[in-house]
C-alpha cells in the first residue's frame, strides 16, 4: 500500500480528461500523474494524494521519455504551469486532445453511452504558440511572473510564448506601471495596440468574415485566441443556418450574438456580467444592429429563463464558464420552442453533465468539434450541436 511522498516507477498507459496520465501499480492499483506526462513513457512520480480506488501523483523524472518529447520551446517551461503540454509539437498536441476526448465522451455518458457519438471533427489552432491577445500576469515589484507549477509561487517571466508577440514583447512595461497582484493584459489582433486592465482604452477586434469591428475594453473577456476564434464563431453561425430568433445564453460581450444579428438574425443575448452586456450594447448601437437584444440577467435564477421563455427561440448558444451550468438541461428541456442547441463547451465533461436531461429525453448529439483554443496546455474548446428529435 503506497502512502503520500512514496516515490514510485510507473509506465503512463494513456493520456486522461484534463491531460493527466493513468498508470497502474503491479497491484492494478490506478495512479493518475498530473499532466506533463505522455503515453508509454516510464516516469518515477512522487504520492502526493491517496484515495480509495486510486491515488494521485506527480512526475519527479521522466526514465525513459516518448518519441513525441521534444525540448520545450519556453525558458520558463520548468518552473511555470501555463503550458505543460509544450514538449509536443502543437500539431501532436492537437491529436492528443483528440484522443483524450474520444476517450472521455463514453465515460462521461455512462448510461447513454449507447447513443451515437458523431466523427469527431478536429481544427487545430492556426498559430501553435504566440495565439493569445489576452492573458494574465502576476505582478511583484513592477516585474511581470506567472504562478509555479502546482504551487503558489510567483515565477519572474522575460517571456510567455503563450501571448501574442506583440503583447509578450510590451509585457514587461505594462508590469512596471502596476502594483503588486494578478492583472489582465490585452493586445488588439488589428493594430498590435496593448493595454491593461487598468487603461481606460478600446481595443479593435474584427470579425472579417462579417465585416465588423469591434472596440473591446482589456477588462471584458474575449476568446484569447482570436485567429481560432474566427473559426469557432463561423462553425456556430453555420450550425444556425435557418433559424430567425436564436438566444445566446452566457453570451459575453457578443462574440456570437453580434456576427449573427450582422446577418439579421433577432438575438436575445443574456449575460450576468454587467461589463459584458455594457460592451455589447454599445457595439451593437456603433455597428447599427437593430435585430440584439442584450441584457443583464443571472441565468442561474428563474427571472432570468422568464425573459427567454417569452423570447421563444428556435435555437440557443450555450457558452457557459469551465464549471459548467448544473440544473440547465431540465430548463431547456421544458422550452417547447427550441429545436437545436450550440453548445460551446471549454469542459465538455460538465457539459454532458449538464446536457444528461436533454439526452435522455431523445435529443440527438448531431456534430461534434474540437478547436484547438489553447495550444501548449490541456485545455480545449468543443463545440456540441444538439437536436430535438
């Protein structure tokens, strides 16, 4: 029986949800690594969690590396966690998501495993690093640093090749005129124009496709990876392809709601962030889109769902935060209007979760893709269209 800090020799089978690695003692006991571990590599962890089917641990030495192991591109990579996936190229890093989520559909359905799951379809990221036009620093002396690797201490960063050249290169000025603590940071896609959380400025961010434009401030959220972006927003308006009166719930500032109502589609867009709704409201007045809605509204109290039952949408974009929305499936399901569901996920495990109610009822998982958003770590987007049979 192993104990937490025993040190142990294990062979990583595969690759988990959340980009851990499952192994296995000679005993069958299961051991999952944190992630930073790859499929055949022989690695000795280090115990640091005991459960009573499994225990948790982290890698300490990697004995016999995979043929997919490179050498991280970051001079940080060692100490930061901001992109433990960054030894493989971002092209095996793709498929490796996608592997990892073939793998996790069935567990999350469990008893609906029995429905069809559709090809999974895959778009990687055009740009593998350099792709963010929005991140987070940690301040200290008016020095820019990332949080540790399984810990709480502050790493000095001269670099992130998360960011965006442009806004890894203004990273360390735009430190030096905060205080200490977490920040956000932001470049313009358009312009290269950087700026804080703090700057009272308006980013551009264009949608060419849809020929806008829109002013962001650095304070609202926005998908980071704005180049994919295009892609995950074109997929989401085509799924919708047919439908007049759509409602984009947890809708942000409008990545969704503004390129449809562009197309004269009516959008009722109900966001609780204040910030967010403000932002698209006055988008939607400078570009002259008549046909959105915005409003204010906590869509984890009823009031909020009375606003969009009266709507009476045919189709509804789901883009909730990583925690998903519990409870949401069974509202959804009691609204006769709606014939098909987006659902943009960045945890589609908690989406399945949430989405049990609908499946059960017979509604039908008719695409499924992943988006590569986030090359060098874990994480993806997936976006899930759901039908009423």
């Amino acid at each position: 029986m192993s104990n937490v800090g025993d040190l142990l020799t294990l062979t990583v089978e595969k690759l988990l949800w959340r980009g851990r690695g499952l192994a296995r003692q000679d005993s069958g006991q299961v051991v999952m690594i944190e992630p930073g571990v790859l499929p055949d590599e022989v690695v000795d962890v280090r115990v640091t969690r005991t459960a009573k089917d499994f225990l948790q641990a982290e890698a300490v030495k990697i004995q016999s590396p995979s043929p997919l192991r490179g050498i991280h591109p970051c001079p940080h990579a060692a100490d930061c966690g901001g992109s433990r996936f960054g030894m493989v190229t971002p092209e095996t890093g793709t498929q490796l998501k996608a592997d990892i989520l073939r793998d996790a559909l069935p567990r999350a359905l469990g008893r609906d495993h029995g429905l069809l799951i559709p090809e999974l379809r895959v778009v990687p990221s055009p740009q593998g690093w350099r792709y963010r036009q929005r991140g987070q620093i940690h301040v200290a002396s008016g020095l820019p640093h990332a949080m540790g690797h399984a810990s709480n201490d502050l790493v000095p960063l001269t670099d992130c090749h998360l960011l965006a050249a442009p806004l890894a290169k203004a990273m360390p000025a735009l430190a030096k005129g905060l205080p200490n603590g977490r920040f956000t940071i932001a470049a313009s896609p358009d312009t290269g124009q950087t700026a804080t959380e703090r700057d009272n400025v308006l980013l551009p961010f264009s949608f060419p496709d849809f020929g806008l434009t829109l002013q962001l401030p650095p304070s609202t959220f926005f998908q980071a990876n704005w180049a994919l972006n295009q892609h995950l927003v074109r997929s989401t308006v085509d799924a919708l392809h047919g439908f007049e009166r759509i409602a984009d719930l947890f809708s942000g500032a409008g990545n969704f709601a503004l390129p449809l109502a562009s197309l004269g589609k009516h959008v009722l867009a109900v966001e609780g962030s204040a910030p967010a709704v403000d932002t698209g409201m006055r988008n939607a007045d400078r570009l002259a889109l008549k046909s959105v809605t915005f409003r204010d509204a906590n869509l984890a109290k009823p009031a909020a769902w009375k606003m969009v039952h009266d709507f009476a949408p045919r189709a509804a974009i789901l883009d909730p935060p990583r925690t998903g929305a519990k409870g949401i499936g069974r509202t959804l399901l009691a609204m006769p209007s709606l014939e098909r569901l987006a659902w943009v996920s960045c945890d589609v495990v908690n989406t399945i979760r949430d989405a049990k109610p609908l499946l059960a009822a017979g509604w039908i998982i008719s695409s499924l893709t992943l988006f590569d958003m986030f090359p060098g770590t874990w994480h993806m987007e997936v976006l899930m269209i759901l039908d009423r049979p």
